[in-house]
C-alpha cells in the first residue's frame, strides 16, 4: 500500500469511527460524550503508536518491524524500506572503507592523512615502520609535535604541492626520506614518504666509479696520446703503412680525452649542486661564442645575434659559457653551410630567455625526450665522425639546473631546431 492509499483509508476510518459515534449518541441522546470519547481512545490509540515507532527507531531492525496495520503500517514499512537501503549504502562504503584501508596498508610508502590543523588522522603501516608512529598513541596529536623537522614544517606551511624535499627518518638517520604533500577534500592533506636510502647510495656508488675511473683513465691517456703525437713526429717512421694507423689513433686518443675531461665536468657538477653568484654579462659572452662558431669549419653556417635584453645573469660564468658552447656547437654540426644559427637574448614576463635556433636537420619527436640524457646520440655514427662525446646535453641540464633554469627543445625534421633556455627573476640582474 503506497502511502496516499494508507492516507485515503485512515481517513475514512475516521469518518467512520465518527458516524457511528454520531449515530449510537443519537440514539442515547450523548452524542458529544460519544464523540469525544471515540476521539479520545484516537488520540490515545496513535500516541501508544508513536511511542512503539519511537522505541524501535532506537534500534531499527527490518526483521522485526512491530505488526499493525492502515497508517502506521504504511510508515513502518516506508521507514524499513528506508533503513534497508541505508544499511546497504553503509555495508558498500564500509567495504569500500576496508578495501582502501588494505590496499593502502600494503603501499611500501608512507601514508598520513592530516586535517586542516595539521593532527593525524590517519596513517599506514609503512608509516609506523619509516616515521615511528603508533597507532593508539599517535592518532590525533599534531605531526609537528612528533616529527619535528624544520623542512617538513616549512614545506607543510607554504602549501607547495608541486615539489618534494629529502630529509632524515626520525630516530634513524642513516635513512633519507623523500617527503610531499597533495591535498584532498575540504582542507585536509595527504603526505607521502617513501625510503630513498638505497637509491641514493647506489647514485653515490655510480658517481664515485665514474669520477675515480675518468680520474684513473687521464694518465694512461695521456701517456698514449704523448707516444702517438712522438711517433707521428718521427721522420724515420716515414712508411706509408703506419700514417693511417697512427692518425685513427690520435684520433681517439683525443676523444677519450674529451669523454673523460666531460665525464670529471659531470662528476663536479652533480658533486655541488650550488653556483656561484657572479653577474655574468650575457651579450658579450655569447658575442664570443658565436665568434668562435663561425671558426669551427671553414663550411661552418652563418650565425646571427640578436639581443633586445641588457639583463645580466648571476651564476657561474665558465659553466653557463660552457653549456652555451655545447648548444651553439651541436647547432653548428647539425646544419648546412647555407643554414643560418640564431642567438636571441630577451626578457619574457619578467624572465630572460635564450634561444638558440638553428635551420638545420631538426630532430624526430620520439628523440627530444632522451636528448640530455648521458651518452644517448640521435645518430651514433654521425656523432662519432664529428667527434661528439653524448655527453653534451646532460652537462648542459646539469649547469642548468644549477642556475635555476629551463630548457625546452622544439624541433621540426627538415626545418629545424630550437633550445630554448629560461632564467628565473630571482637569478637576473638589471
């Protein structure tokens, strides 16, 4: 029975209840005391009711409804079918519930889960194992109170959900912890750990054998390079048969040289990751490489400067001219002798920018990702020929880095390349 139907009935069970009290007074001659009487034992009868449905909301169960009938029938069964679909929804998120809680506790990561007040609300297993919560203890206490480090209150502090900082585990600091936070829901923020110990070790372990091999690999290179260069000056080795040899040698002898001079430039710059603060004055440098470009070759392309900024840069002049040069001459190899390079110096939205477009081969989109990663050539065989080490790109986004700047890289097969470099405020001089 739908509840307008139950209605309907109610009321002509009224109207009924009233017409014979009407009629059975009329006959007695006591039709207003049969008339509130009828309406009395109404009125008594709906209050035993609501106190019956008051007494069962308290624990409703659909499987015990109290029997009646009319009305009250009607609103039991609406409030059961109610409470069935609300029992249901609360057993889907209660499983949900379960569900993420398991998936999140098997997470390797830290997981903390904060209000706006910054108190602990939440947390993984992974959390008791690298941040040295507990449970029962923890939950609700602010996390500053119990992680007490300067980066993570200053990183909690200025909202910064874009980057990440590394600090000591508490109570263990041999452990290195990378720490970020992302917000969800109305004010509250979700921080993730995760245990980069091992991973920084194994990058000190890499850049150590590279520093102390390149360092190791300059004196036997030397000594090479000093007998080749003796032997191609010796006029009683004249014989025509050892000319070419003697030649590749040298050769690459020089190319070793260079790869090892380029790998202890890289095992530096990733040792210190801090720059100096020199004003280095931007036109007159590249002035000076685009000179030296032009006498690469004698089929070097022309190369053009074109400079609307005077704003000076504060960093480390030999490394931003070192990483100018290595972009300026990857464009002198890659481009025709009719081809034209072009260096552009000029302020953007209170920025500097660098570019550096050349009209060259150009690159393949599937390249550009990989190209300042070590060693990676786009066309090994015609690095090789020209002398490239692979190593060019990765000094430059070393030396970048360490200036606070972007590189960006377009570039268009049959039409060209263009680097692009972008210097932040903080690091301009007018």
């Amino acid at each position: 029975m739908n509840a307008r139907s139950a209605w309907i009935e109610e009321f002509w069970r009224i109207v009924v209840l009233i017409g014979i009290a009407w009629a059975v007074g009329a006959v007695f001659d006591q039709v207003v005391p049969l008339l509130l009487a009828v309406l009395l034992v109404y009125t008594f009868h709906n209050l035993f009711n609501l106190q019956r449905l008051s007494n069962w909301l308290g624990s409703p169960d659909v499987d015990n409804i109290p029997i009646h009938f009319g009305l009250w029938g009607g609103i039991y069964s609406q409030i059961a079918r109610i409470t069935a679909r609300q029992s249901q929804r609360e057993q889907r998120l209660k499983n949900m519930l379960n569900e993420y809680a398991s998936s999140t506790s098997a997470l390797p990561d830290a997981a903390v889960a904060l209000d706006s007040g910054g108190r602990i609300r939440w947390f993984n297993d992974a959390a008791s194992r690298l941040l040295g919560l507990q449970t029962a203890k923890d939950i609700g206490q602010p996390l500053l109170n119990l992680f007490r480090s300067p980066e993570i209150a200053l990183l909690l502090k200025q909202h910064d959900y874009s980057s990440s900082l590394q600090t000591t585990a508490p109570g263990r600091p041999e452990r290195r912890l990378e720490v970020r936070i992302t917000p969800y829901g109305e004010g509250q923020i979700l921080l993730l750990a995760r245990d980069i110990s091992e991973r920084l070790q194994q990058e000190r372990v890499r850049k150590d054998f590279v520093a102390n091999v390149s360092h190791e690999l300059r004196t036997p290179l030397t000594v090479v390079s000093g007998f080749v260069e003796n032997l191609q000056a010796d006029e009683s080795l004249s014989d025509q048969r050892l000319k070419r040899p003697l030649a590749l040698m040298a050769q690459q002898t020089a190319r070793m040289r260079q790869i090892v001079e380029d790998l202890l430039l890289l095992a530096r710059l990733e040792s210190d990751s801090t720059a100096d603060q020199q004003q280095v004055d931007m036109v007159e440098m590249l002035q000076l490489v685009a000179d030296e470009a032009a006498a690469i070759a004698e089929d070097a392309p022309a190369v053009e400067l074109e400079s609307d900024s005077m704003r000076r840069v504060l960093g480390d002049p030999k490394q931003l001219r070192s990483a100018v040069t290595n972009l300026v001459v990857n464009a002198v190899h890659h481009t025709p002798a009719d081809g034209t390079i072009t260096l552009r110096w000029f302020d953007r939205n209170g920025s500097a920018v660098l570019e550096i477009a050349d009209t060259g081969e150009g690159i393949a989109a599937e390249h550009i990702a990989r190209l300042t990663e070590r060693f990676y050539r786009v066309d090994a065989g015609r690095s090789r020929e020209r002398g490239g080490t692979g190593l060019g790109l990765a000094i430059v986004k070393h030396v970048l880095n360490r200036h606070d700047a972007r590189l960006e890289i377009e570039s268009e097969l049959g039409v060209g390349s263009c680097f692009r470099v972008t210097f932040p405020p903080s690091r301009l001089v007018d």
